[in-house]
C-alpha cells in the first residue's frame, strides 16, 4: 500500500480488539489507585468485575482471561492496602471475584467454539449450495439471465427450492422448482430433481417427455427412501420451460408449479393459463399426460419464475405479497435490478426473516436475438399471447 493509500485510510485504533482493551485496563487501574486512596470505609474494589464482564463483548477468550486475571491482582492489591490478606471481608472480595471471573472465561470459552462451529457449518452450507444450485450464467444464448435464492433457515443457507438452465442444440431449456418442505430436510429431493434435470434435459426430445423422466426418477426415489409415516406426503412442484434460440416464443409443462410472469415494455405484467399436471412423486405418469403450452416471448420480454415463498410471503396483517403488482414498477429494469428490486420489496413487506425459502429466475430476450415480430399470435384472455392450437402441434 502506499504513502496516498495510507493517508486516505488512516487506521482507526479504536475498531481494533487490541486498543479497546485499554478500556478494561484503564478501569482496573482507576479503580484500584482510587480504593487505596479512599478511607478504610469505602470499598470500590467489588467493581472491577465490570473490566472481565465487558471484555467478552470485543474480545476473545485469552484476552478475557488477562483481564479476569489482572482484575483479581488488583483486588488484592487493594487488600493488601486496607487491612492485609487475612481479613474475611477481603477474602470473600477476591473469591467471589475470581469465581465470577471463570465463570465469564467459561462462558466466553463456549461462546467462541460454537462461534467457530456456526462458521464451519456456514462454510459447508455454502459449499453445498454450490454444488446443487449452480450458479447460472449470464448470458444464455439469446437470453439475459439472473437469478435469486433465498434461504428460509440463514444457518443452513440453502433449501428445497431449486432451479437449473442448461443450453440445448436450439434453445435454453430451464426447470424452477419447489420440494416439500425447507431447509435441510429437503436436499435429498432437492439434489435427486436437479441431478435428473441435468442429465435428461439433453435426452428428452420435448418437455412433456422430460417431465415424465423427472417423474420417474422422483417417483423411484421416494419408493426407496421414502419414510414410512410420510407416505404420499413427499412431493415436488416443478416448472419446464424450454426457449428456442430463432423463434420469439416459450414453451411450458407445469407440473403444480405457479405460472411465471410476462413483464412486457409499457408496464404491461401478464400471466399464462397453464394447465398443470400434479406435482411429481404423487403418482407415476406418462408424457401423454402433461400438457405443452406455448406461449409468445418477444425480443425485448422479461419472464420471472418463481417459487411459492414470494407470493406466499405474508406482512404484519397476513397480507400476502402482490407480486404481481408490484412488478409494474419494474418493466424495464433489467434482470439483476428487477430481482434486487423485489428482494428488497419483499423483505419491506414481510420486516423479518422468510418463512419459507425463495427462488427466482429473471429471463430477458433481447432485442437482437430475433428482430422480426412472429405473427399468428393472438391475444389470449390472460393477458399472455398465446399460439393457436394447430401451432402448438406443430411446434
């Protein structure tokens, strides 16, 4: 660092652990020089336990320690000024000191250790998070991309919500989904869903046909690990989306997963008709039975997934969060804002810790990627335009 660096940071003694233990040095030695000045009758030395009382709050074991210590010597330092050693009053004044002394160096002892523990389970937490959410990239294909995880239990930093994108020969294929349950207890199912998603998105010639792969490895999984008393209560909801590179549409099989919204320039926000499947792990099913909805996503479009934790976020009153209204404001923001946006708006309206975990995933197409309008597309009564079925067959 050099000499400009220093003069525009001057170091702040008072921030350090080492300059606020003067503090509690100081304290004791006030202390100890005005109780052997004051008459036999004044007795200032049962206050030095505040000097190893307020160390903890800056400082460490070892430092509370010296300062416990130093604050007995100087308690009998005083004795030995007013009277000697062997009084009881003076003996009682050094043992009480001393015991109250270990008992805050015990505390701080533990307090440091499950310090370190909760930072080693963080550190494992976020290795794992890793490792099952990877972090998406920011340009796919023709798409901007951003995403968001929130994590209703903060020691364990991940959850069941999850999401995945991956390129395919023409387009972007991307599942958001959402295992029963939060925190821990949910990254089985959670890691089984995203390993499948990995592996037979690039296998599966259409969604309907992945949707079912999923199902089937969900469905296996449960069969095997599934316990007993939580028979049919362990399912996931799980939104497919899949994006050609040359054509300004999107094509979606829900299975019970909310539908995304279609945030268009001119504050326009609008949400599909999708008809959802049940959620994977109920029952076994077949490609034929999931439904392929294909909607229009022009160049210029942002579409936001998300998981059930945003819209079931609930304020002081129980009020649930409005998504998507407040989205209006948001139109023209781009992925990265639009999501900092609703984290910030979401944590305003709930003004406390999430209740349940939250995943969002913003695509925007941009204008480049396709730069003549698809015609065909009619207005559909949600809002989304929508193809007609005999180009949805052919799709």
């Amino acid at each position: 660092m050099g000499l400009r660096s220093r003069l525009a940071c001057p170091r702040q003694p008072w921030q350090s652990s080492h300059a606020l233990l003067l503090l509690p040095i100081a304290l004791i030695v006030v202390i100890t020089l005005v109780d052997i000045h004051s008459p036999d009758d004044v007795h200032l030395g049962p206050a030095l336990v505040i000097a190893p009382a307020l160390t903890p709050s800056f400082a460490g074991t070892r430092s509370t320690a010296f300062v416990a210590a130093l604050a007995v010597a100087a308690q009998t330092v005083i004795a030995a000024f007013h009277g000697g050693l062997s009084t009881t009053n003076h003996i009682v004044q050094i043992g009480t000191l001393a015991v109250l002394s270990v008992v805050i160096v015990v505390y701080c002892c533990v307090r440091d250790r499950r310090r370190r523990q909760l930072a080693q389970v963080r550190s494992v937490a976020e290795a794992a998070q890793h490792v099952l959410l990877w972090p998406l990239p920011e340009q796919l294909g023709p798409l901007r991309v951003a995403c968001l995880y929130l994590a209703a239990e903060d020691e364990a930093q991940i959850g069941g919500d999850l999401y995945a994108a991956t390129r395919t020969d023409n387009g972007v294929r991307v599942m958001i989904g959402d295992v029963r349950g939060k925190g821990l207890s949910a990254i089985g199912e959670a890691a089984l869903l995203l390993g499948a998603f990995r592996e037979a998105a690039h296998r599966q010639d259409s969604l309907p046909d992945l949707a079912a792969a999923l199902e089937e490895s969900v469905s296996r999984y449960l069969a095997d690990f599934e316990p007993v008393e939580e028979l049919g209560e362990r399912f996931a909801t799980a939104l497919l989306m899949e994006i050609p590179d040359g054509d300004p549409v999107t094509r979606m099989t829900s299975c019970g997963h909310p539908p995304p919204l279609l945030l268009s320039p001119g504050n326009e926000v609008s949400v599909p008709s999708l008809h959802p499947s049940p959620p994977m792990g109920v029952h076994a099913t077949s490609p034929a039975d999931y439904t392929l909805d294909v909607f229009s996503f022009e160049p210029g479009d942002t579409l936001l997934l998300y998981t059930d934790g945003v819209i079931e976020a609930r304020d002081e009153n129980g009020g649930f969060y409005p998504l998507a209204d407040r989205l209006t404001r948001w139109t023209h923001a781009s992925p990265e804002t639009l999501l900092h946006h609703i984290r910030r708006d979401l944590h305003e309206h709930t003004g406390g810790p999430l209740d349940d975990d939250v995943a969002l995933i913003a695509l925007h197409r941009t204008p480049t990627a396709h730069r003549h309008r698809h015609h065909g597309l009619g207005i559909h009564t949600d809002g989304f335009r929508r193809r007609s079925g005999a180009e949805q067959r052919g799709a």
